[in-house]
C-alpha cells in the first residue's frame, strides 16, 4: 500500500484485537441485513444505491479507512483511502437461489478479501428482495453501528429519491473520501484500568487447576479446533410485531426483559436437550455439566454519552454461569434483567477490558493459545435491543406522503466461529416491531442435528411465554 495515504491514528486496544484475531484467520466480519421498501413500481438500483452510499461516506469517514502496519503486532494505523469504487464494493445478486440465510453463512465464512489495498473494510450484498447486507470488519463497526449504518442509508435513500437520482450529476461509481475525524476511542472516554479484583482473578485463572475453576464444569460445546476453519452456519427466527409485543407484554408483568427471557430461555433449552442424549450425540450428555458458560455482550453508549448514530467499537460484556434447568425460570430472567441494569449503569466493568489492554502485545500467543482447548463460552448472547420507530415512519413521511423508503425485517450477527461461543443469538427488533434472530454456528463447534432441534425447541418455548 502506498505511504501517501493518510495516517488518521493508531488503532486502540479493542481494534487491535479484532484484527489480530481476522489477520489470524479466526473471524471474518459482523454481519447485518435490512429489508428495504420502495414505493410502488420501484426498487433499489445501482445508481439510487450508489448515490445513497456517497452520501452515508461523506458523513461516516470510518467507510473509507484502511490499515497499514503489521496487522499481527500493535503497531497499526487507520489510513484514509482518497476515494473509493463502489461498483468493486457492492454487488447485486440475482440469483433468485440465493437466500438470506446463504447470503448470511457466506458473508460470515468469508473474510475481507485484503485489509490493506485499495478497498474499504466492508462491502455489501443486495438480494432480489431488497434486503441489503452489510458485512463489515469489527475493527471499524461494533453491532449498534450496523443499525445506524442502515438508518443512515435509509435516510440517504429517501434524500436520493426526493432528489431524483437522475439529478446527481456524479453518477459514477467512484466516491471521494472526506476529512476523516474519528469517535474518542472507549479508552479515552472511560477509566479500564483493572482492580486488584481483576488481576487477581486473571492470575487465578493462569494458576488454579482447571477443575476449581466455575468453567470447568459449564457446558461450551466442542473444544476450538486445533485447525481453524471460518465455515459458519446459520438458521433465522422472526417473531412477528405482535408475538413480540405479546412477549414484551410478559417480560414486562415478570419485571424482567426481552433479552433477559431469550437468556432463561437459551439456558432452559440447552439443558433441555443436553438431558436428551438418547437423540443426540453423547458429548452432549448433561452428566458432564452443572452450568452453561454465557458471554453476554453489551453496549457501553448509554453510560459514554455515545451518540446511537456513531461508528466504533462501544462495547463491553457479562460473563455468568447459570445452572442447567430444564425448567424455564421467570426468577432466573428478572435476576438477570437486574444484573445488566446493574452492569450497564456501572463502570466497575471495564477493568476486565484493562486486562485485555494489558496483553495487547501477547495477543497472538493468546488467540494460538486457545486452539485445541476447551471452548471458553457456550452461548453468546447479543441483542441490539429495537431500532428506532421513528425509522419507520418516514416509509409515509409527515404528511401521508407513501413515495419514501422503509425498513422492514433486520437481522445481524457477529462472527469468530473459532474461538467464540459454540452458539451466538443474535437479536434485533425491527422498526414494524418484529423480532428477528440469528442461531450462529461454527462447523467444529456444534453439530447441525443440535443446532436445528435447539432452534425448534427455542421457538416454540418462546410462542408459548
């Protein structure tokens, strides 16, 4: 890559992990889609897409950024591209074969093809439905930045057609990059500096036999393969506005969450199947557990003053170890819905990112370290929580005007099929008010038979709550 392009600044700690970990072969891209509407007789094209996407990038210069540096040691930058081909970026499928969840397994086995020549760090996909998919690197969007990325494109849309896309005098495929000034990284907005707590229980970790340890008996699905593969499988689960509203309606008499259900309900599930072993393979024995070991990110916005239409990387995360009951447990999802409350209005957390920046130089003895080993999560658990409504309503705009653009159905998912929790839930909440969810699989970490029967009894709990 040429030394011309300009420096923006070093990456930060948590960027740092998540390229070493895509350099690595380990993970390959956060992964969204959105279902967009079009008025009457029109659809998304090239031009109108193009036109919009010009229009997201000279707001949003995390677009158009790069990397140069060793991506397998600290020393990496951001460097802003002069421009970019979007017609090298976007691709339009028309393959009516191709379906959401394809689309969705492909983007998340299939790494960015060169992180340092003159592409972007995403690309998208658009299927004959309209459903565009944005698959981008984690280093420059974390999962809320994927449901402002769609909100900003529905937004630019709508400006497009207004406009008349044939009133866009640049219509090639090229767009220029602007100035890019980037977020204050988490780093720099909140203390991660770990307790005495923290480095105590990390060096509990390195130096206590495993079998003291609370993972030793929680469940984690197969150990991470000795030879990585990024091959990901995927099933979809969509609630509709008023099952949902229903569900809401539940969690809301029990005090307790949507998302705090779905972890009750993932816990019940599992141990559900894990006690029928007379149907799945014996590995999978519930004799072998006590718990299950949940990583359950979230989003440190609220609490950082982070604006929801911001880019980067504003996360951190709960790790707990729920004991296996086949029984689905109101008292465990208000419980939980407590602990995130607590969590999320605390900055206590952030000392076990600390830890993370401390080994910021070994991470690649970290990441070759877990191969072969027991799995570290079972299930990870994200929820993006609803998109904003007020998207929604520009589909008929103020004043019954029907001529603008919608979004309907959303689905995302991270990816780190590797190392990564043997099941990923994804959810979203929609604009309509659907919920939508993906199962999230790496082919060495669970088999299919499982998965397909965890996600049948999944539902059908989840209908009956």
């Amino acid at each position: 890559m040429s030394t011309a392009l300009q420096p923006v600044r070093p990456l930060s700690f948590l960027e740092k992990y998540f390229t070493t970990r895509h350099f690595l072969g380990l993970d390959a891209c956060v992964v969204s889609s959105a279902r967009y509407t079009f008025p009457p007789g029109q659809a998304v094209t090239e031009k109108l897409l193009i036109s919009a996407l010009r229009t997201v990038i000279n707001s949003h210069g995390e677009l158009g950024l790069r990397l140069h540096g060793k991506e397998d040691t600290p020393d990496l930058t951001f460097v802003k591209l002069p421009n970019i081909d979007l017609s090298r970026v976007v691709v339009f499928t028309t393959d009516l074969e191709r379906d959401l969840q394809t689309a969705l397994e492909w983007h998340l086995s299939t790494p960015l093809e060169n992180t340092q020549a003159d592409l972007p760090l995403w690309r998208l996909e658009v299927l004959p439905d309209n459903t565009i998919i944005l698959a981008a690197h984690h280093a420059i969007l974390d999962g809320l930045s994927h449901a402002a990325f769609h909100t900003a494109l529905l937004e630019a849309l709508n400006t497009s057609l207004s406009l008349g896309v044939h009133s866009d005098s640049d219509s090639g495929p090229v767009a220029e990059i602007p100035e890019v000034f980037l977020p204050r990284t988490l780093e720099e907005l909140v203390d991660i500096r770990p307790s005495l707590y923290n480095i105590a229980n990390a060096f509990y970790e390195l130096l206590v036999p495993k079998s003291w340890q609370p993972g030793f008996t929680a469940w984690t699905g197969r150990p991470v393969p000795a030879t990585p593969t990024l091959k990901t499988q995927v099933r979809l689960l969509s609630l509709s506005p008023s099952d949902a509203a229903r569900l809401a309606d539940s969690c809301r008499t029990h005090k307790a969450t949507i998302n705090s259900a779905l972890y009750a309900l993932s816990v019940s599930t599992l141990a559900t199947l894990l006690t029928s072993t007379s149907t799945l393979p014996p590995q999978h024995s519930l004799a072998k557990y006590k718990t299950v070991s949940i990583l359950t990110p979230l989003s440190a916005r609220p609490l950082l003053n982070i604006s929801p239409t911001a880019f980067g990387n504003y996360i951190t995360s709960h790790h707990t170890f729920p004991a296996l009951n086949p029984t689905f447990s109101w008292d465990l999802a208000t419980r939980f819905a407590s602990e995130l409350k607590a969590q999320r209005g605390s900055t206590t957390g952030y000392g076990a990112l600390g830890i993370m920046r401390m080994a910021e130089k070994q991470y690649v003895k970290f990441f070759k370290g877990t191969l072969g080993k027991k799995r570290r999560f079972g299930v990870a658990l994200s929820n993006l929580g609803r998109v904003d409504p007020s998207v929604h309503s520009v589909l008929k705009g103020n004043s019954g005007d029907e001529q603008q653009c919608g979004i309907e159905e959303m689905f995302f998912s991270p990816c780190d099929p590797v190392m990564g929790a043997a099941l990923g839930i994804s959810v979203v909440g929609d604009p309509r008010g659907g919920l939508n969810i993906v199962f999230k699989w790496g082919v060495d970490s669970l088999h299919t038979q499982f998965v397909e029967k965890f996600v049948e009894e999944f539902r059908a709990a989840l209908l009956a709550l």
